[in-house]
C-alpha cells in the first residue's frame, strides 16, 4: 500500500490539529532524547566498569570448611555435618 504526497500531507495536518505543534515538538524531543541515551546506554554497555574489572582479577579466598558440590553450589561443611546427626 502506497500513499500519495497528498494523503501524507493530509494525515500531517490531521495530526498536528489533533496534537498541536507544541505537544507535537516536545514528543519529538522525547523521542530523540530517548534516542540518544539509548544509543549512549549501549555504547557503555560495551565498557565493563573498572571496579568489575578489579573484582574479576582478585582469585577467590578458600576457606577449609567450604567445598563445592556435585553441582557446583558451595555448602558449608558444618552445616551438612549437622544434618547427618
């Protein structure tokens, strides 16, 4: 489905009589101000932060009475120890 000039210019002032050029303006700035945190939104998404990248270089403490189970999930020793009893 195609329109013409005309119906495009037709359905323009339908709108802006049923909106008015303020309204119609301040949606369009929305809209692009929306448009460009999105796009800053994704751009620093890209960028791990450098407190994660300080937290992922820092190995893990191994505490004695914590070992990992079958499934990964760590369980505290004493705890299981108290669920044989």
């Amino acid at each position: 489905m195609h329109f013409s000039p005309l119906q495009l210019v037709l359905i323009l002032v339908i709108v802006i009589l049923l909106f008015g050029t303020k309204k119609l303006r301040s949606m369009g700035g929305d809209l692009g101000e929306a448009f460009k945190n999105f796009r800053k939104a994704v751009k620093d998404g890209d960028e791990t932060p450098e407190a994660e990248k300080t937290a992922q270089q820092i190995p893990p403490t191994t505490n004695p009475n914590v070992t990992p189970n079958v499934q990964g999930n760590v369980i505290d020793v004493q705890a299981r120890e108290k669920d044989k009893v």
